[in-house]
C-alpha cells in the first residue's frame, strides 16, 4: 500500500467524493483507510465505566483504499504514486515514493 498514516488523500469515488482529509489509520488486511472528516457514520455507544453517559457519537468509518488517491499539495491535484530505488554514495539503497506523472519524490524527511 503506498498511501501512510499522515498523508492527504481525495476520496476518487463514493458519497464523499472530492472532499480532502488526513489519514488517521491504515487497515491493512481489508486494505482500508479510516480518513478524517470522510465516511462519517453515527454510531450509539452503550454506557460503560469508561463512559457513563453513553449515547450517540459519529466517528469515520474505514474506505477502501482504491477509492482514495495521494493529493499533491504542489499540483494540487490528486496523482499517482510509485517507487523509486536510489542509491546512496556509500552504496546503500533507499526506497522512496515518487510522483508518477513528475518523477518528483514525495516523502517527507523525517527528523530525528
């Protein structure tokens, strides 16, 4: 799956179709995602110790991954994304996510 947790996404298909959100979880072995603000879905929840109240609350219902495409924020445009493998000067690979149509790398450089 090339889509990760924190990346923007557009919903390509379904009743959300061309909204925008953040990836807040990936279910790998249904090959969902759960996006924020994307398939809101009313849930009741029964009182338990941890919520004495109970009631009704609405939370994001997982979507298939193949009805969400990467949004590029530079194109502003959702696009496709593939790898590409580069080679280091010490000789060790690196894996990163490339925008097809540009051949631009889109991962962010994490800081540690």
């Amino acid at each position: 799956m090339k889509i990760r947790v924190g990346d923007t996404v557009e919903v390509i298909a379904g009743n959300d179709k061309g909204k925008q959100g953040e990836v807040l979880q990936i279910l790998t072995k249904t090959s969902k995602v759960v996006v924020e603000g994307v398939n809101v879905v009313t849930k009741h929840i029964k009182p338990s110790q941890a919520d004495p109240e109970g009631g009704i609350v609405q939370r994001e219902a997982p979507i298939a991954v193949s009805n969400v495409a990467f949004y590029d924020s530079k194109a502003k445009a959702p696009v496709k994304l593939g790898y590409k493998v580069t080679v280091n000067a010490d000789g060790k690979k690196t894996k990163v996510r490339v925008n097809k149509k540009t051949q631009a790398e889109v991962d962010k450089k994490k800081k540690k």
